[in-house]
C-alpha cells in the first residue's frame, strides 16, 4: 500500500527514524549503571537478565523488520533466534525461559555487536526508496515500542535483581532528602457514565489489544484524584490488613500466606519503622508517595478495607478522557513521586508514577483479532487469568502513555510498579 | 421483617419444606449406589468425600438455619464445625481441604445420625409460629441450594475416584446401546444487540452473585443452535489440535505440555479408537453426544481452530432468555445426551447437558455487595482468576437450573461436566 | 532337609500349616476393630491403606505358592495382580503407590473373599503330597514372615492415619493408668570386640539380607542397658536440641527447618507439657518409656547432644548374641514399655519395645546374593540411602524377633515405631 | 612438628608458603579463560559461581588463619562473611546456596582485590617469628587443601555451566584428534584379604575423615586393572540397561524415570551417534576414555549388568596401597584419558582421571572425631546418604590426590568427574 507520489517521499519518515535510534540508545543509557555481571545474572523466573533484554529488542527487529525486507541483510549469528527468542512458537523453539541467567555467552560485547549490526543495517533499510514503506513503518514502529517495554522491564528486573543482592546496591543516585510534605488530600471526581467510547481510535500507536474501539456502557461513579499512598498502607497494615482473612480474596489470602506477605514487595523492618529496596537503593518509606509493589490481590484487598474498589479499565479510561491536563513526566527519577496538590482538580498521577490495577480481568475487546502472522503472538496469547493495569510508571519510557494503554500482569506479580487508585459507585 | 396476616401464615410455606426434605432425601438417593468404602475417600485435592458432602450440607443448615434460629438446637458434636467447615474463615480453623478423604472418622453411620439429628430439627423449627420467618426461608432457601451444587460436585467427585480404579466401577447402570443417530445440524441464531437487562430479577431464587440486575451493551453476535459434538472435538484432534501451539492461549498450551493433554480428560485410547470413563463405566465415545470434561484452555482452542469464539456470558444469557423453550431435562440419565433435531430451531441443549464455558472471566456485576455475614464467603471471595459457565449439566438436580445462573471454575479444571457452544460475529 | 521317609511324610510340616493360618488369623484380627472406611485410606504416601496389606500379603501366596505350585489353582481375579502388586517389576506394571487410597474397589468384603479363597487353596496345597516339598516349604515360610512385617506396617499406617483425625480416635483401649514408675537406671555393659560371626547361621528362618553369614570386626564398645526414655528427650529438647545445629548432620538439620521439627512425630502441646499420639489415642508423654517416632537424624543428634553415639548393627548384634535373656514380650500392647529394673544387669530392652537406630547404613554383607526370581526383589533393590534398625517393636508379631534382623528406613522417616539406644567407646 | 631451635626456625616453612602461593596462583589461572559473566553465574543449585569460589577460598583463610592469628588484620569488608560463608553455622547466617549466582556485587574485580588483600596479609602472617607455629602451619595446610578442593569444583561447575549454554562453549582448545586407539585390555588382579590398615597415618596432610587409622577385615577380591570405558557403557546402553529395572536400586529406577536418563550426563545424540559435552567444548564420545558423569546408581546398574560389583572403599584402598606406581598425572588435559597397555600388570588409572564410585556409604570411622570449633563442620556433618569415591579426577589438583582420600556424593549426583572401575568376589 506504499505509494510513491514524489521524490524522496517513499523513505519512511525522519521523525520515525529518529525516534527509532533514540529508543535504541536509550537502552544502551538505561545499561550505562551496570558491569558486565549485572548484566547476565536472571533475578527470578518472572525477570530477564539486562543482556537478554538487550539481545531480545534487536532480535525483534532483525527478525521482523531486517529479514522480510531488506533483501542482502546479513543474519549476525544464527544461534541468536534460539537464544532471544522470547516466546514465538512460530519462529521455533528457544532457550527456556528460566536459563535465560545461564546464557554468559554470547558475552555482552556480542551482544553490543549484535546492537551495532541491527542499527546499521536499520540505518540501510530506512534509507531505502524501494521499501513497502507502510508496512516498514508499522514494524519499526511495533518494534520501538516493543524496546520500550523491554527498557521498563530491564528497570524492574534489575530492581529485583539488587533486591536480592545483600549489599543492596543503588542502581541510581539517591534523592538529596526524604520528601516529608503531604500528599494532596483526597478527593473524588464523579462520572456520570452512560455509553462511552472504549479503545484507541484516531492517530498515533496503539498495540492490538486496545483495537477494535468500540462502545461500552459504564454506570456512574466516582474515581479517587491521587494514588493510594504509603501513609494510607501503613493503616491497612497496622489495621491488621495483612491478618485479617475477611478482606481477601480466597486465591488472595491463599498467596498471604503461602508466602507469609506481610507489607508491599522489598519492604523490610528497619529502626522501628519500614524502608523499602528501590533502585536508589534501601530508603525509608515516605508516606506521601504512591504505595508500590503491590499485587492484585492486596490492591483488592485495600480496596475493600476503605470500604471502595478498584475501578474497571473502562471507568478508568473514561476519567483520563476527561482530563486535558499534560501527562506527568516522571523525568529520570525513577520512584513514584508525591502528587503535588497544586495541580487543581480531578484526577491526577494518572501517569508516570505507578500503574493502577483495575477491576477488569485481560480479555479481548469485542471483534478483537490479533494481527496476521508470528506479530499475532504478541498480545493475544495472553489473554486469560490476568487483569488490566492502566496508566504507566516511573519506569516507562517517555512517550510511552496513553488513556487506552492495557497493561497485564497475574494477580500474584509484584515485581513492577504496581499501585492503585481507589473508585466507588455514586450513591 | 415477617407479618403474620391471619392464623398459621407465619408458619414457612409448606412448598418449601416439601422442598427442603426432597433435597435432603436426594442426596441419599445419590449415596445409595456407594458402599462406605466408596464415600470415605478424596480423588483429588479439588475433589471431596461423598461422607464429606453428606455431613457440609448438614453442617450448613446446622450452622445458618438451627444455631440462630431454634433456641433449644442441641449442636450434634461439637468437633463437626471443624470437620465439615468448607472455607469460612469467620466460622473458625478447618481441617484442611486436601485432607478431607483421611477422615474415617465421624463414621458414615454417625453422619447419617447426624443427617437425621438436623432434618428432626429442621422439621421442628418449620412448624414453629415464633420465627422470623422471611429470614428462615431466605436461609432454607439457601441452604437448598446449596445442598443441589454439593449433589453435583458428589457425582463429578465419584467419577473422579472411579476414573481413577483400574476396575473402571460404574455408578450407574449403562445404556441399552451405543446411540448412533446423527446429532442436529449445526447451524446459528442471530442476536441482534443492544443494551440488554443482565441478572436475576423479579421472583424466584438467585445467588448473590447474579445480582444486581443491570443494563448492558451488547454487540450483535451468532449462536450455535446445538453443543459442540465428540465428532468434532475428534476432528480437532486429528487435525493436531493439541500439538498446534498458535491454536492455544499460552497459559493453555503450557497446560497441554505440562499435564500431558491431548484428549478430553477421560478419554483413553482402546481397540483403535477412543473410551471414556462415565459414570455408566468406560465407554465408547459417542459422536454425536456433547463433548465433555474439558478446560477453558481446550474449549478456547478449539472455538479458534473453528474460526469461532466462545460467547460471552451475557451473549449466552441473552439466547436464553429468547427462548420460550421448555428445560431440558436429563431425566435421571448421568451423561450429556445428543441433541435431538426435532426440537426446531433456535438455541438447543442450553440446560442439563454440560456447563457451557464463555469467554467472561468471574467477576462481580457492577454495584455487586455480599450479604453480611458468614454467607457472603460465599461467592464473592471467589471472583478472581475463574472462567463463568453458563447453563447447567446432566449432573445438576432438578430445579436448579435458570437463564442468569453464573457457574464458574478455573481455565485448567476439567472435571466437571464442562463443554462448550460456539459463538461468532454477525458479518 | 528334605526327607521322603515313607508315605505321608512328604507333605509339608503340620507345625508350618499351623503358624500359616495362625499368620493368616491374626491380620484379620488386627483389622477387627477397623469399620470399612478405616480400612480404605492412605495416611500418607509411606503408608498404605489396611485393606491393601490384606489384600497385598494374600497375593503374595497367591502369586508365589499357589500360581506355581498349585496346578489346578484358578487365579481370584485378573486385575488383582495389578492392584496389588507392590514393587515387584518383574511381575508386571502395577497401581501407583500414592493411589493405593483410591481403591475403594474392590470392596473390603471382595478383599476378604479373596483371603479366604486363597487360604482354601493354600490349605490344598498344603494336604498334597506330590509338590516340591521344599520349595513350597521355603515359599510358605516367606510368605508368613512377609505377612508379618505387613502386620506390623498395618498398625504403623492406622496409627498415621488416625493421628490425621482431629477426633484423634484410638485403635486399642487406653492404658489403665499412667506409669510414674522411674525407668531402669542407665547402665553401660562393654564388650571386648574382635572378629566375630555376623549374619544368619544355623536353623530358622531368615531374610537373604541377613545372609551370607560372614566374620567382622569389631572394635571394643560399651552399650547401654536400656532405650533412650521420653525424659531423656525431653531433657534434650529444653537445652534447645531442635535449634542447635551443630548437634545436627546436614541433611537432619535441612528436615529439621523444611519440616519444622520441634519434637518426635505425633507429639503435641497440651496443657502446658506434651502428649504424643499412640495406638491408644492421645496420651500425655510418659517420662519413663522410651522415646519412639524420631528420625535418624534425630537419633544421631540425640547422641551427639548426649556424648555418645549410636551403635553400629554388628556392635548392636554382638550384644544380643551375647545375652541369654528371653525375648522380651509385648504382650499385646501397642506402646514401648518402661524397662523393668528387676531384670538384672546387661543390655535389656532388645526387642519388643521400638526399633533401634544404628550407625549402619543398609548394605548388602559381603558377597550378598539376592534370591533368583521376583522374591529376589524384596530386599536388595533397597540398599542404597538407608539406615539400618535393630531388634524390634511393640508392633512386631510374636516370633518375628531375632539377633541377626535387619530392618532399614531413610533417615528422615518417623512413621514406625523407631527409637535408640547409645553406645561408646572404651576410653 | 614444631621445633623451636634457634632463630628464625619458628617461622612456617618455606615449601609450605611456597605451595601456598602456588595454589592462590592456580585458583586465578583457572578462572583466566572466563569473562566477568562466566563467573557470576550458577549453573545450578549444586553449583557455584567461579567469582563465589575465588572469594570462598579467600574468606576462608581469612576467617580461619588471618582472624584468629594475625593480630591487626583488617577485615576487607564486613559482608563477606555472610556473602561467601558457605555452610558453617557456627559462623553465623549466610546468603542461601541457591543463590549464589545473584551475587553481581561484590563485582569480581572487588573480588580480586579481596584475594590480594588477603595474599598479602597472609604474606604477613607467614613472616612473623611470634606466632603459634604449628597451628598456623596446619590451617594453612587446610586453606590449601580447601581451596584446591575448590579448584576442582569450579571446573565442573563451568562445566555444568557451559553445557547448559546452546553455543556449547569450551573452556579449553580441543585436542588434535579423536584417539581412536584400543584400551588396555580388561584384567583382574586378586588380593588376598586379611586385617588390613585403613585410613591415613604417617607424614603428610589428610582430612579429618580419613582418621582414625584402624585395623579392617576385609575377604579376597580381585579388582579391574582399569576404568570401565564409554565402549563398555554404549554396550549396557544398547543392551537396554537404561530400560531394564530389575538392574537397578529402586531409587535408582526411581531417578532414571524421573530424569528421563538414558545416558550419561551430558551425552546428546548427534549424526547417529553420541557425543558428549565437556570442558573442549562438544565432542564425539570416544570409545576408549573412561565413562564420566554417571551416578551411583548408573555405576552400580553397570556393575549389576557386568555381573560384577563395585568395590567397596576398603578392597580399593588395599589394591591402591599396593602398588608402587607413580601418580598418574592428567598434565593440565580436562578431561579423563585412555589406559595405555604399556603400562604393565596391576590397577591402573587409580588417580587422574575419575573419581570412582565405591559400594561403602560415607560414614565415620570407627572413633572418627570431627575437629573442635568451626572447621569441625568441613567433612563430619555430610555423613549421611551419600556415597564414598575414591581416586582423583583430571580436574583435581596436582598434589591433592593419595590413597587413604575420600571424596563423597549423593547417588544421585553426576556432575562432577565420576566413574566407575569393577571388582568382583574370588571364587
Ligand atoms: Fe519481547
Ligand atoms: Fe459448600
Ligand atoms: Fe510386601
Ligand atoms: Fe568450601
């Protein structure tokens, strides 16, 4: 569907191909912190190790830009869709999951030559005029935001990894001094509901799940202006939060004690109080910022201990519809931030600080079909026992939000920044 | 909240106490194919001991009718609240769930003495005038109820044990002869939409959990008129429906790789073709009768491999309600039954057959509250990580079966009576 | 030892007809106090159900006697060799062990059919006078002992099974009174070591692990007179036994945080002391008996914790050979008694009260050969990661005693009744 | 041994520094072929990093010689401990086993620095005349001995790394050619027996487990004048040994099925043949070198199928003791040789090449003590479970092998250098 309606006009556009090598060094900045050892070592089944994700982003790119059209690309190692490969069934079989860790070799500097071969030959493709230049431009466009959700995956499993780590090391410098102001107070916004229209639409990116827009009824209801803070869990803790079985959901209260939770994930009793691992390390929980680390399970459960809920991901979408404020940048501090009461009315940290489970499990929008070919495993596949996150977090990249984003984890996961907002009907 | 208008009205209705010891006798019936051997021991970790169903439905009317409503209610031993406890946690410790088949002791017999202790209080506290009588029906109503899904999970639960004895016992007689007879030609009913009333209302019995009555929107769809057949589900497998990986959502061929499936559970290779342990004993599998015993993963599978989808539980419950269709009835006959062409048109076999798997995760309608009290542990502690069911199975009582019921287990499960109808967008 | 001197003497011995059936009369009647659902259920994976064993120890004659040598003999039922074959892998592929609980089918009353079966066939057998009269001879004498051993895991897995009841029943009536009596001073007997015989010689029956009989030596050693009593271990665990790891091997001290150890099996807090779980229900801790249900692994850190250490089999077997005291007798109750100061000097408690951890791990002796066939399954495949226990229990039939017994469990098992005694060096 | 005669005589000798550096200096020429990534990583739970192990072995001698011995030590960093303490409880909490791989800090550079710092100040310590001679002269002893232990161990742990890398790295260049050559052909030299001296006496260093010397009785045996070969092992395997139960220990059927075994470890099928991982990387399994990487139970199956045994420690150290025969040195290739016929009569291959599975559980010799304080948890608390091997591999260290020395493993284990050599009883 290319069409060559004048001179240079059937490159793809700079402006694509810009943001493409800026995505692609902000991975090589987000790695810039750590050794070659940092690199290689898996945190946990659920985490990738650094170089995986390096590896894994190009691959992506090699493998569904590089190969289909750009005709003398040269494969860099043919071992590498067997190592980077993350779970493709199309493509062939892979490296388990769980080795990931155990992959040393190809050594890091592989890995950057690797880096170094896609980019040129990125470079070469993008400069061409004879290209199916939409069909590029999808896939280049797929594959950065396909990076930047590796970028925010390398943050968290790197938290995770250091976490582990009895020295708790800091990947980034600490905050000059703990932030003791108050939070906004809480406040409520109400929606009137009715039929509401659900899903991206118009221009710009959007992943295959949050296709087809479509209508959806929402009854009325009320969404809280800020996140859920650390000064608000620490009363649901010492209201016994934890112990008290009534709150939870049975799979929820099941987790509890399995494996024996007793505050948000990388909290740990300190002097009396709480300090929590983060990437600048081992901090004091400051009671203003957003509660983070939290599952499903114990965001359903705080909800239920405030007498509200969590919100559906249409409720949601709905009150960030109605906002014209800016989104929030998190600019580089990589924690979740107080909200500044300053902002004036309605809901606020909508972005850039945590994202906020919803009540909605992840499940294809009505006459949802995942596009053709190995692309169509990307989102799709997924798509039972998990609920919807929206917003974005400190971790994700600039220009990486949007009001009909639908992020996914299972309800027991806590390694990401995880938080919530309170909602309740309208009485 | 009862009046008493006039002489012996505030006496319950003798329907429901008609009612009440019918059920009570039923699941003796139910029992009475078993020797002691048989009731005392657990399949599985999902699965409980017939003795165990017997003595929780009594412990149930024990513990919600007698305790707060019979003054002079002498507790039958007090070490049952423990035993026979299922999961309310604000009713105190219970023994363990995967432990129920080491309970020898009570004995059976003691169990039937302690059916009887509480049938004879019953009988005494439903011919008192001095009660509060709307809320003791509410709780014999509930306590019905409840005693019809343990009557379920008893069969599903013999067959497990059965199916697991190298004698393959049958539990109920055999068919006369293998039916050969073609099943209904499958075709479809067009729905066309719209914001459509969703929940129990008006009179009759509901769950919680089918509360509140609510509007929803939904889009035009097609149903099929009939189940899917063991015919095509062994069309799917020979067309490699389980070795195909892009046919499955992840969680699912993860399933099918881990547990080894590549047939309905049951089903075990004979003779060149295919058995499946019933409760009438190992038999061949019947064409044209519905396809059973499977997952969500599987039923999701093949609505892919067919180029359908499941529905959902709205659109399933919006074909019910168009139907001026008598219930089905399975007439006592323990196996799902081929659909039978000379019913007409438009959606058959929606009761009494299998549960129908749809693609709605188990999630609260909106404004949903749980009763207050032990009961609300009910449901709603359940609404996570589960799949709806809609319809009802061979295995369900009589009378229990209604348009908005909500069954639900998890994606994996496959031991109930579970099997599914296709569903697709109206082109 | 065959002799055909004249007309009927070819027929085996009355004397060994006379114990067969005395064998086969006392399993039923330690299953007499047993109702059918005892009789069904596995406590654990190390147990097996009692109707099992019945069935099992009859198979066995079944299977090696009467199949053989029995020509006319109609086999009982052709799935039986499948239920109830153990371990033999010669003999075919045979029902999952941690599924022996979920064979409700066969009935009890099938069970014991089969036994009386089997025991009309054996009685044929055994008035012939045409068979290999030494073979059967031999086979017969297996089949008691391997009866016997069954007996007594009959009552170790009842005992496993009702310490799983939260009625905690009791198998045998309860002891009239608790023994206050002080148990037999400690006392030390040495022995001066050398080459000595070690292993089965002469008449009797023995196991092939009791064979060849062979000379070892033995460095002098010292022993003590009687059992480590329940005092003696709970002097250990108030100096903190269970929470000092240096008194522990590795692999004890890993069970002992795996399995949260803190006292032999079955023993629990009440009323401010212990009370263990017994045959006899749940009694408080008599200070005076011996200690029983503790591991090796506990064993050994007893001994450590004490200054001494455990026996090895051949010192434990030089001092039984060295005594001509009579075979202590449990006479029919089902605990370890206190010893008895009045029986003199020398090393008491041998048999009849708990097995005694030694030092030994269980190894074939030199130039061990196991018998040709199946039977040659029964003790050989087992040498390798377990310890050897000496002398006997209060759960070992009658004449199932002797000096040269090898009896072998892993060193985390508790389930049998299993205890110590100490021994030393001579300084 | 100490003398303290005149001057500077109470200074530890010289050979012994001198070893002493050597070994530092070994440990850091094995990890030279490997990255920062190499080192970091766990190949698996049994395994260690390299980076653990050269930090390891350094905390050793600094908490065992510099602590208590060199009074204004400096401890490098007070984490250590816990980071590198690998099971001595007397020392305090440490970083759990199976995580030794997420360790990425310390960085092996600051690892480095740690082996200076300690090199140096053990230079220190091995200069002063003030010191107690003769303790310092035997925990150096011990450090050596540990940390060539170590040496060993971290060339199978790279090994077991590499191995599970789809680019099958070697750590080492590969030799010229397949040797394709015969083995010395299979003899059998007899020993007569007797009371013989077991375990070290005499000069020179050994581990608490080969004490106390003492007197064994041990019958005639003859033992195989060389290792079995892969040649031998691709006939069980074509034999069926993998497939026939009745070969094996029930645990060991038991691993085989569990394992999926049916072949050594690291062997993979390639080009109708078999090739094996190893430290030169994939190679073809070459018919005339020693089997490595099978477990007890494979090596006493083998035995079993050969109709012969294995010997027991005892028979190996008498045939070991009677040879006057050099050491047979693996001249840095890692990986076990072929016998060269040209050797002469008697055992051969007794050192350098596997470790050789023994039929004698690891337990105590009689009157074994284990040291006092904290270095008493080096060898007395694993004797347990396991089994003993005796010899030396081509991974261990010059120096480090001897005919009293008894390595040990659990049955299962295949990971490190094991085989196996027959013995059998003289008829
Ligand atoms: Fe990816
Ligand atoms: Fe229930
Ligand atoms: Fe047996
Ligand atoms: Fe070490």
């Amino acid at each position: 569907s290319s069409q060559a309606d004048g001179g240079a006009s059937v490159r793809v556009s700079e402006a694509l191909e810009a943001r493409l090598f800026e995505t692609r060094q902000h991975s090589l900045d987000l790695a810039e912190p750590l050794s070659a050892e940092d690199m290689v070592v898996q945190a946990s089944d659920d985490a990738s190790p650094t170089k995986w994700h390096l590896a894994h982003v190009t691959w992506f790119f090699e493998n569904f830009a590089l190969r289909p059209h750009l005709a003398d690309y040269r494969i860099f190692d043919d071992n590498f869709n067997y190592c980077f490969n993350s779970y493709y069934e199309t493509l062939g079989p892979r490296h388990p999951r769980p080795k990931r860790g155990l992959l040393t070799r190809p050594t890091s500097e592989k890995v950057f030559a690797y880096r170094k071969h896609v980019d040129d030959a990125l470079r070469r493709l993008l400069a061409r005029n004879d290209i199916d230049r939409d069909e590029v431009t999808r896939l280049i466009e797929i594959g950065i935001n396909h990076e930047q959700q590796h970028q925010e995956l390398l943050l968290t499993d790197i938290l995770a990894l250091f976490a582990s780590n009895p020295l708790r090391p800091a990947y980034q410098g600490q905050p000059v001094g703990l932030d003791t102001a108050e939070p906004t107070p809480l406040n409520w916004t109400e929606f009137p509901g009715g039929i509401v229209r659900i899903g991206h639409s118009g221009e710009g990116y959007s992943w295959d799940n949050e296709l087809p827009s479509h209508d959806a009824l929402v009854q009325p209801f009320k969404l809280a202006n800020r996140l859920v803070t650390n000064a608000e869990w620490l009363a649901f803790m010492e209201d016994g939060g934890y112990a008290t079985p009534t709150l939870w959901l049975a799979d929820g209260w099941s987790a509890v004690n399995r494996e024996g939770w007793e505050s948000p994930l990388y909290w740990e009793r300190s002097d009396g109080g709480w300090s929590q691992m983060s990437l600048q390390g081992l901090l004091p929980v400051a009671h203003a910022e957003p509660v983070t680390h939290v599952s499903y399970y114990e965001a359903d459960a705080f909800a239920r201990w405030a007498g509200k809920r969590l919100p559906t991901e249409f409720e949601w979408e709905v009150a960030a519809n109605s906002t014209s404020k800016q989104m929030e940048k998190s600019q580089g501090v990589l924690r979740p931030q107080r909200s500044d009461a300053s902002q004036g009315a309605g809901p606020k940290q909508l972005f850039g600080q945590v994202w906020q489970w919803t009540a909605s499990a992840y499940l294809p929008y009505p006459g949802y079909r995942p596009p053709a070919g190995a692309i169509g495993e990307y989102n799709g596949k997924f798509m039972v026992g998990q609920h919807v996150l929206r917003g974005s977090s400190c971790a994700t990249p600039s220009g990486h939000s949007r009001a009909t984003y639908r992020n996914f984890f299972y309800p027991h996961q806590r390694w990401q920044f995880l938080g919530l907002r309170l909602a309740a009907e309208v009485e």
